[in-house]
C-alpha cells in the first residue's frame, strides 16, 4: 500500500490530488491536512492551508497547534475591496512561518485548495505556474523535508505542466475515480483490475477511458450508472516518480490502484472493497472451472491401462492404411465401405443370360 506511506513520509516534495465530476478526491485531502509529516531528525512539522474553494471546517476534523488555516474564499478579484493578490499573500505567509520557526530546518507542509481558483484569481496560467513553481523553490531552499500539496480537477490547464519532472523531481499524484469505472471495464471491456486481469492489458484500457469526460459522465451518471449516490469507497490511481525508496527497488515511476474507505479513512486493497468484490469473485470462478466430470452417478474416467488398451483396437475399417501403401496417390481416389447388403464378387452378375 502506497498511500500511508506518502502520508506518513516526507520522500515526496510535491503531492497532487486531483478530483474530476464523477468522484472528489476531498476524503484525501483532509487525510492529508490532519496528517503532519515528520521524520526522527525534525518531527515536528507545520502545516498551512490556503482555502479558496472550501472552507477550512469542512477540511479539518480536529485542532492542532501545527496547524494554521486560512480562508481565502470570500476574497474574490473585483468585489473585495481589500484584495489582495493570492501570490503574495501565501508568499508571505510563508516567509513569515519561516522567521518564526524554532529552528533553521523547519519541516514546512504547504497545503492548496484549490488551484483552479488560484488560477482564475491570478488569471494566467504562465503566472500561475511561475507562482507555484517559486513557492515550491521557497520551501525546499529552508529543508528538503518540506513539501507542496495542491488539489485541483482533473481538467485544470496547470495539470499537465505540474506533473513535468522539471517542476519537481518528486511526484506523488493521487486521482479519485468512482467504483463504476472499474466495473463497466470489466463488463463492456472484459477487462477486470488487477491481479484479475494482466497490468499491460488494464492500463491499455482504463487510461483512455478514465482521461474521456463524456464517456465518464454516461458511466455515472447515465440511465444505468450509480449518480452520486455512490458507497462510502472510491478507486485511487497513484503515480509516484523518484522519492528514494531505501531498498532501492521502487521503479523511476510506479501507477497502481488502491481503495479508500471514507468512513474508516484509510486505504484498503481493491479485493477487499464491497463495490468490487463481485469482480474478484467472477474472476477467481472463471480462473478455476469445475470439472465435469465429478458428482455422477457413473465413472466417466479412463484408468492408464484402459487408455492403453484403448489404443491398441484397431479402427475397423478396411481401407486402414491403404493410403500408405500407395507410392503414388491419385488424385480423386474413391474408398468405399461396402454395405452388408452388397453383392460385391467376382462372378459376372448377367451370366445366366443368352445374350
């Protein structure tokens, strides 16, 4: 499991959760705001959550003295009089955070909600991504152990240029997706998740449906899809790049899949989720089909000596291995079982006639 360690740990300096109209990924986000990352040589880290699109009661589950939020959601470019502009509002704060830490090398934990709303305050995508991309430089100039989060939707024009290595040599990208993706790829594309079908195959289907809006809002929200009336669970496809794993066996970039319980808030296998446990079960029947031959009232099996007398008892018929005996075959060649009705000898049949 991918996800508590991306929690837990600080390997990871930029995190982004990304949501889209079918399935919020806001269940990650207040795990992530209620998780203060830390390590043995500085465990103490604070976080600061910049609000723009929900407010920050609705992201906090309980107090913590690490923990400063900061609702920026009435502050809208055009009808605030005191507005100030986001950049230099979370620049300074913090700069400010920085000053009045304990230490040199305060773990700093930087949260964002969400992008696409800095992004149509600040108005340009270039600026925005300048922006993100300095306060990322900011954090990481104090210690190396600080670390970005960003929430924005899957559509969000800044989305293909965070994920860029050039942004940030470590990724951990978090993207929610409704149970019933996975079950109309199983269903329409016979194509299950893994361990029930092979990853080269799944990954071939499920990334260009899961990236086609319209196709994601039929599934969804169509005639036959579940709406929004979803269970407490959704799908996690998580992509990590770098993060220096000590046992040196994590590849450059890993995506796997992994459940969310939202009621317990912790991430569970796919297998032991409620709304894919029919295809586990469908899969694991397929994979072993019961043998025919059991539970009869008779033995429809062959012991070896029964096999072997079998294929010693010569087929009966009598042009057996004529056909090898011929050392030119001839073309439209005629072999004839005479019928027990036949008169087949060498008399001539008219000779009782005076012709």
């Amino acid at each position: 499991m991918f996800i508590p360690d991306i929690l837990q740990s600080n390997r990871h300096s930029l995190v982004i959760l990304q949501s889209s109209v079918s399935q919020s990924a806001l269940p990650l986000l207040r795990k992530v705001v209620e998780t203060f990352p830390g390590n043995k040589e500085q465990p103490i880290c604070e976080t600061l959550l910049f609000c723009f699109l929900h407010l920050s009661s609705s992201l906090i589950n309980r107090d913590a003295d690490s923990l400063t939020a900061y609702d920026r959601i009435s502050s809208v470019p055009g009808y605030d009089d005191d507005w100030i502009d986001p950049r230099d509002f979370i620049s300074n704060t913090v700069e400010n955070s920085f000053q009045h830490s304990k230490g040199p090398a305060q773990q700093l934990h930087v949260v964002i909600d969400s992008v696409d709303t800095l992004l149509s305050d600040v108005g340009s995508v270039a600026e925005s991504y300048k922006f993100l991309r300095g306060l990322l430089s900011q954090l990481l100039a104090r210690t190396s152990s600080s670390r970005l989060t960003v929430h924005l939707q899957n559509t969000c024009p800044l989305l293909p240029l965070l994920v860029q290595i050039s942004f940030s040599s470590t990724l951990a990208q978090l993207t929610a997706h409704s149970p019933a993706l996975l079950t109309h790829l199983a269903t329409e594309y016979l194509t299950p998740p893994p361990p029930a079908s092979p990853e080269p195959k799944f990954w071939g289907v499920f990334l260009p449906v899961s990236e086609r809006e319209s196709d994601l809002e039929r599934i969804i929200f169509g005639p036959d899809g579940e709406g929004s009336g979803a269970s407490g669970e959704f799908v996690v496809e998580v992509i990590l790049r770098g993060g220096g794993d000590p046992s040196g066996r994590r590849k450059a970039v890993e995506r796997v899949l992994e459940g969310w319980d939202v009621m317990q808030g912790s991430s569970v296998q796919l297998t032991a989720m409620e709304s894919l446990k029919k295809l586990f079960c469908k899969a694991r029947v397929e994979e072993a089909a019961p043998d025919p031959t059991q539970n009869l009232s008779f033995n429809l099996n062959l012991t070896p000596s029964q096999q072997q007398a079998r294929s010693q008892v010569p087929l009966p018929y009598v042009h057996e291995g004529k056909m090898l005996e011929m050392k030119v075959p001839t073309a439209g060649s005629i072999l004839y079982d005479p019928d027990s009705a036949d008169d087949i000898d060498d008399d001539d049949p008219d000779e009782d006639l005076d012709i």
